[in-house]
C-alpha cells in the first residue's frame, strides 16, 4: 500500500533533521507538523512556527503544552512571509497550503505570500535541508496558489534545488499533492 502524502513528508523530513537542529512550520494549523517537528529535534532544538490565527497558535499551543514540548517552540502569530527576518540556517520547512481546518474557510493561504514564504524559506534552508509543501487545493483561492507554487517551483536552479512532486494520478475531489525542495549540498 503506497504511503500517503502526509507520511512521505514526514518521512522525507526524518531523514535530514537531526537532534538539536532548528526548523519552520510555515503554517501551524492545528499544530500536528509543529509537534512532529518538536519531537524530531529533541530538548536541543528549536522548532519556529507561524500562523495568522489566533485560534491555531492556541490550539498548538495548548497541544504543546499537554505532550511536554513547548520549551523547544516559538510560536508567531504572524504571516509565513516573516520568515525572512530570520537570521539562521534551518534543516526543514513544513508547509500545509489551504485553510486551517475546522475553522473559516474563507482565510486561507494565498498565492503570493506563499511564493515570498517559500523564497524566504529557500534562503534559510541549510545544504541538504528539506522543505515540504502540502497543497491543499480543493478551494477557490487553491487552484490559483497550487498553479502559482508549482510554476515557481519549475522555474527553480536545477544546480541548487531538487524539487519533487508526489501525487495520485486517479483521485477525486482535488486531493492533497506534496511538493518537496531539497537543497543540493
């Protein structure tokens, strides 16, 4: 049985984060990824996550707190595009394109904040780190940002970036893909 789209993500993320080093969660939502990321760098790390929803960031925080892991996370309520302040090399970026599930979904992400996010995200990405991008696509403002994002990705140097895209080819509904960026070393 092929894994799904979440767990590839997950998967390719284990395998180049290491213990103590410091990773994104572009858009925390309900804070599955952040804890992910949490766990994965251990006591030593550092995880930093954003989302423009008052209702995500205490949601994960709250979920933080229950499993022990907040110490190890900074939580800004603040766009995915704030990234770019950042001064520091990251191992992994997580992104969940769409709308924070449960909640309205007329907020959702947009093409090209997501686009300035993802260069901002590149520009921190380590040699060999690895950024995800879920895209959840089966709403008005998704189809526009799923074309944008994968054009932006085409037009990626081949010399400095290896970008993979995983996807069911005979799924309904507009199903979640997974776009992968790893940086070449």
């Amino acid at each position: 049985m092929f894994a799904n789209v979440l767990e590839i993500a997950r998967q390719l993320i284990r395998e180049r984060v290491s213990s103590g080093e410091t990773v994104i969660d572009a858009t925390m939502g309900n804070g599955n990824d952040t804890v992910f990321l949490a766990r994965l760098v251990e006591e030593e790390g550092k995880v930093i996550a954003y989302d423009i929803q008052e209702q995500a960031l205490a949601k994960t925080r709250e979920r933080l707190v229950q499993q022990e892991l907040a110490e190890r996370v900074e939580l800004k309520l603040a766009s995915h595009e704030e990234m770019a302040l950042l001064d520091t090399q990251v191992a992994a970026v997580m992104f969940n394109l769409g709308y924070l599930p449960g909640s309205d979904k007329q907020v959702t992400t947009m093409a090209q904040s997501t686009i300035r996010a993802i260069q901002a995200g590149l520009e921190l990405l380590r040699p060999g780190g690895m950024m995800t991008i879920m895209v959840y696509w089966g709403h008005p403002a998704g189809v526009q940002e799923k074309e944008t994002v994968e054009s932006f990705c085409q037009q990626l140097d081949q010399t400095k970036y290896l970008v993979l895209k995983y996807q069911y080819l005979n799924q309904k509904n507009s199903a979640p893909y997974l776009l992968a960026i790893e940086r070449r070393a």
